[in-house]
C-alpha cells in the first residue's frame, strides 16, 4: 500500500489534478463575482492536491534513500 502511495504516478497525478483545478479557479474567477464561493473551493482544493504530491515527493524521496 504505501509503495503505491509513494509511487511515481501516484505524485504526478496529484500534481495534475491540482494543476487542472487551478486553471478551472483560475477560469471561474475571470467570469466574474458570480462564482466566487466555487472558486474559493476549487483553489483550496487544488493547493491540498498540490501540497499533496509534494509531501509524498518528499516522503519517497526519503523512503527509498532509505533503503
């Protein structure tokens, strides 16, 4: 289990992820006031994917200098 989680694709993924919801934030906030609830929800949920993925960078890199 944790060798997936620390997986290469795994990191990736989540960076994408959090890549795409920020552009979508991003996109939402230059439509105007309208969707400011929504664009708050996606730019907190696009840094938790993004601090996600740099964590488990982290943590892998550790986990395999380790053995």
């Amino acid at each position: 289990m944790i060798e997936l989680l620390l997986s290469r694709a795994t990191v990736i993924t989540l960076a994408v992820i959090g890549g795409i919801l920020a552009v979508l934030a991003h996109l939402l906030q230059a439509r105007g006031r309208g969707f400011a609830a929504h664009t708050r929800k996606l730019n907190i949920a696009a840094y938790v994917a993004m601090a996600a993925s740099m964590f488990l960078f982290i943590v892998a890199g550790f986990w395999r200098a380790r053995a």
